[in-house]
C-alpha cells in the first residue's frame, strides 16, 4: 500500500536509534492506523456519496433548519406538505453530490500524519481517529463541498423552494395572513446544508471507526487484525 510504504520510510529515520521492538511496535500500530483510516474514509465516502446516501439514513438525513419547523406544520395544514419533502429531499440531493470530494482530501490528511498523530489515535481507542479528521480538515471540507453544494442547490431550486416557502408563510402574502405568519429570519440556506453535509460524514466515519477497531469482520487485512486485535 502506497500510503504505508511511505510512512515506512518516514518512521523509520524519525525513531532511528530505538530498539528494533519498539520501531517494529509503533510503525506498525501507525501503519495500522493509516489502513483502517483509508477503508474507513473511503467506505463512508461511498455510503453518503450516492443516491439516497443522506435521505435514507435516518441517522444523517438532512431535516427542516430549526427555525423552519413550526413555518412547515403550518404549510402542511395547508396542503403543502409535497413542497416541504420536495425541499427536504433536495437538500439531501445536494449533500450526496459533493461528498465524493472529501476523498482527496481526507487521503492528504493521512499521508501528513505524524507518527505522534497515528500513536495517539491507536491509543485512543473511540472515535479519536474521526476527532482527528475533524481537526485537520473540516476547514478544507468546507471550502470543497461549498461550491458543490450550492452548485447542486441550483440545479434542484433548493433555495428557490426555500424563499417560495417562507414567502408563503409571510404575513405579506394572502396565506401568510391566513396562516397568521410573522416575518422570517434569514438563513443562509447553502451553509446550513454544507454544515449538515459534513456532520453526516463525520458521523459515518466514526461509524466505520468504530467498526474496524471492534469488529474483526471488519479487520479485512492482516495488518488490521494484528493492530486492532481481531485476530
């Protein structure tokens, strides 16, 4: 694996000097890291990066924003409620259409972690592997998926249904004065979906995590199984 090959090199001139065990020990507990860190981003990647991937997982399904939930129940009691799953499934369209793009980035982190970074992580135990990502590139995510997502945000009207909707609830118009609306907060409606995109994709990746430390099933290589124990 070209991942473990170079961190092989790297590990060896860092730790040069240290009894052969101990070099043995933790380039391997490091190397064992970066793999399960390569399946586990990858298959969560692959999960939430299809269609259906966020509006069939109950888990990560991108809902209403907060501060529209009461504005939705008053537009179902109205018939509205195809409009309001319309927009819940375009926001979830949208997501699953810029998560492919965290696969380069998530691998740039990995090839730049540290021997330190793999050590505490193995150590760890949890999710601290998923903690790790979060740090180090929830800032590049962001910047990836923004253009995606609002690119995708256009194709299916996202925000368009978004300001149909709240424009319908306003008390300025014939069914927000029926409805009894009030004026509404403003929402940036591409950043809210960018933001749930990634919480979803965090929580897949501690899933994955999670697996491969616990399940032997899911410790698909030797070297899995020799860090993480499925042996």
């Amino acid at each position: 694996m070209r991942a473990w090959a170079i961190f092989l090199a790297v590990g060896l001139v860092i730790i040069a000097g240290a009894p052969a065990s101990f070099a043995l020990d933790n380039l391997q507990a490091a190397s064992g890291i970066k793999e399960a860190l390569e399946k586990g981003t990858v298959n969560a990647v692959s999960l939430v990066g299809r269609p259906g991937g966020y509006f069939n997982d109950a888990a990560i399904k991108i809902l209403l924003p907060d501060k529209m939930k009461p504005i939705a129940t008053a537009l179902r009691a109205v018939g509205l409620g195809p409009q309001i799953d319309k927009f819940v499934l375009s926001m979830n369209q949208a997501a699953e259409a810029a998560a492919p793009k965290a696969v380069p980035i998530f691998e740039d982190a990995i090839h730049k972690m540290t021997l330190t970074d793999a050590q505490r992580i193995v150590t760890g135990g949890g999710t601290s592997a998923t903690n790790y990502f979060k740090l180090k590139t929830s800032k590049e995510l962001t910047d990836a998926f923004t253009p995606i997502v609002k690119q995708s945000m256009e194709k299916y009207s996202v925000a368009k249904q978004y300001d149909d909707l709240i424009g319908r609830y306003q008390s300025n118009s014939p069914l927000g004065t029926l409805l009894g609306g009030g004026s509404s907060q403003s929402l940036d409606i591409n950043h809210y979906v960018v933001h749930k995109a990634l919480d979803g994709l965090f929580y897949m990746v501690g899933k994955e995590e999670r697996q491969i430390r616990t399940n032997p099933a899911a410790q698909v290589t030797p070297l899995l199984r020799e860090v993480f124990g499925g042996r």
